[in-house]
C-alpha cells in the first residue's frame, strides 16, 4: 500500500488538515501552505485505529481543507513499521469517503518534538495536547517541503 507525497502541482497556496494517526488518538490540526504554518486543533478518539468518522466529517466541513496530509509512522530505522500500514490505510479512507486529495510524510520524530513544545509551554499538558501538537508539527514539516517543490 502506498501514499504520494505531494500533490502534481505545488505551485498553488493549499489549505491541508494533517492528522497524526494513532489506535487510541488522532491529532488533528489545520494550516495553510501560503503561511506555512499550523495550528493544533483537535484530538479524536480512536478504538483501535477506527476514527469517530462524523468527528472527522464536521473538522472537514468547519475548516474546509484543500487536501489532508497523513503522518507515517516508519521505524527509526527507515523501515516500515505496522502502524505505518494502519495510517496509509486511514489516509486511503478519507480519500474515499470524502474525496480529498491525501498525501503522506515521514513524522519521525514529530511525537517528541511535540512533547518538547509542550514541557516548554506547560507540564501539566496532557497527552491529548501532544497528539494535535504532533498533527501541528506534520502539516508545518510538510508545508516546508511542499513549498521547497515550487522552486
């Protein structure tokens, strides 16, 4: 099972809502390319992987993506880990009940650079605050290389 990374045509602003894929969360957050920043949003329950579909419907429909971006779970190794299949999966999901464009990247390390943002700013931050920081860190990692592809 595979993902694209970018779109065909980077050359137009996006607005994207990244999600970082997890069996009891799902961090959510919003961004635009243009400002290549982003904002954690939200956090939805998962069981076992399997999303609050209607949770997703509404974030979709409130902010109105362009496309959603996936964070893929590799081994620190480069190598393919099971919940790597699991998000690619989840990623293929959206696509096919919302039509919207899904495209992945490498989130190694994006958990631990959220838990770091968090200490920083409050540590009696829970574990929900890390998964959407976490979605935050994707979208603005993506934003960055999406932008790299126009020059």
């Amino acid at each position: 099972m595979t993902i694209k990374f970018f779109p065909s045509d980077c050359s137009k602003p996006v607005a994207a809502l990244a999600f970082d894929y997890g069996t009891q969360r799902i961090g959510v957050s919003f961004g635009q390319s243009i400002s290549a920043t982003a904002k954690a949003i939200a956090v939805i329950k998962a069981k076992d992987g399997i999303p609050d579909w209607d949770e997703i419907e509404a974030l979709l429909i409130e902010w109105k993506p362009d496309l959603c971006v996936v964070g893929l779970p590799y081994n620190f190794d480069g190598s393919e880990s099971v919940l790597l299949v699991r998000a690619i999966k989840f990623a293929h999901r959206i696509n096919g009940r919302f039509n919207l464009p899904c495209f992945g990247i490498d989130e190694r390390l994006s958990s631990k650079a959220a838990i770091e943002k968090v200490v920083a700013k409050n540590k009696n931050k829970q574990q929900m605050a890390i998964d959407a920081i976490a979605a935050q860190i994707i979208l603005e990692n993506w934003f960055a290389e999406f932008n790299s592809q126009t020059k």
